[in-house]
C-alpha cells in the first residue's frame, strides 16, 4: 500500500521526518504511538504502519 492509499482510508498520514516535526514521541506501544502534538500540546494516540513506516489515525487522549 503507498502513501495515498493511506490516506484515502485514513485521512492525514506522517512519515517519520514529518511526525518529528509536529508531536513529541512520548512512547511506542505497537501498533500505537503515544505523542504530545507540538501545535497545541494536545496528547494522543497515533497507529503506526512498519513498513512504509506511516503514521496515522491520531486520536486525542480523552477521546478514545
């Protein structure tokens, strides 16, 4: 599955360079990572795909 497959079923997907720029990896849990949002400081959860290594499906914490 490539990249826009992805976000044809997922919405808004990260690579590793782009997650860096918007969260704060606070910890793995495969398949989730849980991340603190740079923006807003808004923790959630986001799913993760090996490979390609995708990020995607971010869930606010108090939302799940």
């Amino acid at each position: 599955m490539d990249r826009s497959d992805f976000e044809k079923k997922y919405g808004r997907v990260w690579n590793t360079d782009e997650l860096k720029n918007d969260f704060d990896v606070v910890a793995f849990m495969a398949p989730f990572v849980e991340v603190k949002r740079k923006e807003d400081g808004q923790k959630g959860l986001l799913v993760f795909n090996p490979n390609p290594r995708y990020y995607f499906r971010f869930v606010p914490l108090g939302k799940l």
